[in-house]
C-alpha cells in the first residue's frame, strides 16, 4: 500500500495552485491533467518506483494499492496512471482508492481510469 497524504506545508499549496493544464498521454491517447499534480506524481514515481519494484519482487501475486486523501488523491490518482500506462506496464495492475480527490484530469481521462481509481 502507498499512501500520498493531503496538503500539509506550504510547498503542497504551490502544487496545488500550479494547475495549468499539462499533457498527459495514457494507452496512446493524449489528455490534459492538473501540472502540479502530475509534476509531484512523477517525483513520487522516481522515489518509490524501485522499493515498490523490489517488493513485488519479494511477494509474487500481491499487487500495489494507492491511497490518497485530497491533494494525496490526486496525485495518487496521477501515480496510477503512471503505473497502469502502457509505458510503464511493469505495475499495471495497480489500483487506487481516493478520497476528495480535486479536479486532476479531463473528463475523458477520468472515463478512462474509472476501473482502476475509486
């Protein structure tokens, strides 16, 4: 389980408030998301992607849940498309469970993510 906590310092309100749209493509389709959001989903990916990596390795047949409340959701809900992206199948069968998650993607994204963020 990867939990992403809700804004909590000062630097979680720039994220917040740098939402320009940016472009994010998942399963070959291009789409707008919440910058901030996606700059600090790609950050955490970075951070935890070989921890995470090493302990699927440890535990065949558990998969990766993400949970995130809030500015947490969102980026948790970024995180899994990252994870479930045909460019970065190595963690596709990852889920996330989001709590008060702000407006991150575009409406047809969010169509697309519907089976795997809650």
């Amino acid at each position: 389980v990867v939990v992403v906590r809700g804004s909590m310092t000062v630097s979680d309100l720039w994220t917040d408030l740098n939402c320009k749209p940016d472009t994010f493509i998942f399963h070959r389709k291009s789409y707008h998301v919440h910058s901030g959001m996606l700059q600090s989903a790609r950050e955490l990916d970075s951070e935890i992607r070989p921890l995470v990596l090493s302990l699927l390795e440890e535990n065949k047949g558990f998969t990766t849940v993400v949970v995130g409340h809030s500015l947490g959701a969102g980026v948790g809900a970024l995180l899994t498309a990252i994870w479930c992206s045909e460019q970065r199948g190595d963690l596709s069968e990852t889920t996330c469970y989001a709590f008060g998650t702000p407006c991150v993607a575009s409406y047809d994204l969010c169509k697309e993510l519907h089976p795997i963020v809650t």
